[in-house]
C-alpha cells in the first residue's frame, strides 16, 4: 500500500555558485538572513530562530507543491549556505516571481545577481513561463538596480497580501536569452 | 545534475479513508478550515490565508526533512479532503505528535480515529521508532476521546504555545514505553 517517490530538485550551476536542493542544515544561514534587521526589514521580518527551520520546510513543501521554488545557493568555493533565489509563487501573488536573498556577509561580491540571473533562466528554459516578474520592497534600492542590471523594468506598485511591492517586469524570454 | 530530496508521503488506505501526501489542490480547504476561529478555538484561533500558506508549504516539506510527517486525509469514496493525520514535528518539539484534526462538515463519524490510527500503525511499523505522543487542549474532550480510543496513555499535563495541554503516550504492541 505505500507509495515512495523522491521529490527531485535540480540543481543549477553557475561560475561561483550552486542553486540547489535544500538540506537541513541551510537552516542555520538562514537564520542569519532572516536574523539580520536590515535584511529582513525587505522580506517580511525578523524571524524567531526556530522559524529558520520552518523556511527551510516551507521552501521544501513549495517545490513538492508547486513543482518549483526558491533554490538555497551555495558558494562553490566554501560550500557554504549564502542565500536562496528562484521562482517562488505563494497563494496570494498575483503570479509567479524571481526572488533572491543573500546572507549580508556575502554582499557586494555580484552573487545576488549571478544567482537571479541563473534563476530566471530556469524560469524560462526550464520552467517553460512567458514571462517574468520581481517583487521589490519600494525602499530596496540594491535590489531595484539588481532588477534593472537584470534588464528589468519598474512596472507598478501593488499590494500583495500585507505588504506593498514594486513590481519589476523582467525582459521577455526571447530579449534575455538572446 | 539532480539531487535526490527523501521521502514525501507514501499513501495509505482504511476502510473509509485515503491518506496521501499533500498537494496544491488541498490548499484551499486547508485555508478554509483554518479561518474558522471555532474550529480552531483548541489549537489558538482562526489564521490568515498568508499564514495557512506558510504552515501548509511547511507540512508538505517536512517529510523531506525529517521522513515523515502528515496526511493529507480523504473520503475514498467522494475524494473529498475531510482534514489530515501523521506525525507533526516542528524543529521546537523534541518529538513528533501523533496529531489529527476533521473539519467540521465530517466529525462525529470516526474519521479521527481511523486517520490517526492509520498514521500511528504506519508510524509503529517502522523499526525501533519510539512511541509518539499527543496532545490536547484541557477542553477538546472530542481529541481525548480519541487519544484513549487509540490506547494512548495520560501523562503529565504541559504547556504548549502558551495553552495548557493533556500530554498522551501512545502504546506500541509488544514495547514497552513509559508514560512521562
């Protein structure tokens, strides 16, 4: 009578960095992106840190929900948990985004950009979408230029479910992979 | 190029009863039940859709992460979702609960019982795992009744979340467990 089937998460390479699966372990880094206050302040809070644990199964469920999610990155060269990006679509979106967060420590080295970069290439070659947005805080000025650098344009400010977004509008599948 | 994620939910039958992983589909029933503020006067009160997401993705991974967890629970014969059963394990609890809960429209029929008890015969049937626990709020007599309808054993009364609650041991045949 039982049924067991593995739920199988790609993984995606880029030059510096793993998108992958998620282990048990991410919880820890992502206790500390989520612990930071400035960081947090863009998505949603500061989290108790049980709740990291609870992020890493609710990213897990997503993917056997929906059939896709947010990855956790790794960093090739330490193996270490820095963030997570991918598509990511709650009930209450009003349609699939490209999301990315990374661990403060690992800023300003372009890995944000790598990784979204990355993710909105599965998004179109793998995941098959026509198109593409990102939420962005209105006060998220390094992720506004990321989603511009993306070739992103601003489209409109909306509310989602409690919080308000600009949305970026990221270029066609057949302007970015070009 | 992939990596091989364990378990999700393998899928279990009973007499009325499906129990099976989690899918999207569900969502919407789940969300329902728990905006229901009496429904849900034991486990804390009604919760909003976003959070219902969040906890609902949270039930579907936790069976990659630990190997088990809850079923999603349906009426064979109208493959109506009737509500869940399994094995809860939130990083807080040092142990899984045998955990059950019937929306409104099904109860008064068994239907607990025998998701429960499919969960717990399952869960049993693995080797050497311990025997889960339960717990109730002091006046959810509906859930005690089937706790002690499962065998399970009164132990010392705890708080959880802030609520009073009846602590169960469950009973595995056969093992010897104490009740603490």
């Amino acid at each position: 009578m039982t049924t067991d089937y593995a739920l199988t998460i790609p993984t995606l390479e880029t030059e510096r960095l793993l998108l992958r699966g998620w282990k048990e372990s991410d919880a820890e880094g992502y206790g500390e992106l989520y612990g930071d206050e400035d960081n947090a302040k863009f998505i949603g809070g500061v989290m108790a840190p049980w709740d990291a644990w609870r992020m890493v199964a609710q990213r897990i469920g997503q993917w056997h929900l929906r059939g896709f999610a947010m990855f956790a990155i790794e960093e090739k060269a330490s193996g270490q948990f820095i963030g997570h990006a991918g598509p990511n679509f709650p009930k209450g979106w009003p349609e699939p985004e490209i999301g990315w967060g990374l661990v403060k420590r690992f800023h300003g080295k372009g890995y944000a950009f790598e990784a979204a970069r990355a993710s909105l290439r599965f998004a179109y070659e793998v995941l098959g979408w026509d198109t593409a947005m990102s939420l962005v805080d209105p006060d998220n000025t390094p992720s506004a230029k990321l989603a511009t650098r993306l070739g992103a344009t601003y489209e409109s400010t909306q509310t989602v479910t409690s919080f308000t977004a600009d949305v970026y509008r990221h270029l066609s599948p057949k302007e970015f992979l070009k | 190029m992939t990596d091989d994620l364990p378990l999700v939910a393998p899928t279990l039958e009973t007499e009325r009863l499906i129990l099976r992983g989690w899918e999207l589909e569900d969502f919407d029933a789940y969300a329902a039940f728990v905006a229901n503020d009496e429904a849900n006067r034991f486990r804390g009160g009604a919760v909003d859709r976003i959070t219902a997401w969040k906890d609902f993705e949270g039930l579907a991974g936790q069976w990659a992460l630990r190997g088990y967890g809850t079923f999603a629970v349906e009426d064979k014969e109208t493959g109506e979702l009737v509500g869940w059963a399994g094995l809860w394990h939130p990083v807080r609890l040092d142990e899984p609960e045998l955990c059950w809960s019937v929306f409104p429209a099904f109860t008064g029929q068994g239907y607990a019982h025998e998701a429960a008890g499919a969960a717990l015969v399952w869960w049993t049937q693995i080797e050497d795992n311990p025997a889960p626990f339960s717990m109730t709020h002091p006046d959810n007599i509906a859930s005690q009744r089937v706790a002690e309808k499962l065998g399970a054993l009164r132990g010392e009364d705890f708080e959880f979340d802030g609520r009073p609650s009846f602590f169960f041991r469950h009973q595995i045949a056969g093992r010897e467990e104490m009740v603490h």
